[in-house]
C-alpha cells in the first residue's frame, strides 16, 4: 500500500510543481509595470510551499502503513 500511496503522493507533488510555476511565471510575466508586490509575493509563497510540503511529507510518513 505505501508504494501506491508514495506513487500517488509523487505525482500530486509534481502536478503541484508544474501548476505553481506557470502560476509564478504569469504572476512575474504579466504584471503591471509600476506594480512591485511581485516581488514580494514569489518569495513568500516559495516559502510557504516549503513549509506546507514539509507537513505534507512528515504527515505521509507518520501513517501506519503496515496496517493497511
């Protein structure tokens, strides 16, 4: 069961990855001209990315697996 769970558990973070950067990118690629809160915002959620993937990945790996 932990294989399945860490295939499916791989691709969500993947998928995330990808939709997260072409986010970034039209965040960074289309913003006004004047507008720096881009600057701002990019670091920010880089940093809560990190912070939320290491709960995700700290809670995948305290799930009692052998009992599935």
């Amino acid at each position: 069961m932990f294989a399945i769970a860490g295939t499916v558990f791989v691709a969500f973070i993947l998928v995330y990855a990808f939709l997260a950067g072409s986010v970034l990118y039209h965040l960074r690629q289309y913003t006004l001209p004047g507008w720096n809160a881009a600057r701002i915002i990019v670091p920010i959620f880089f940093i809560l990315s990190a912070i939320f993937l290491a709960f995700a990945t700290y809670f995948f790996f305290t799930v009692p697996w052998e009992k599935f």
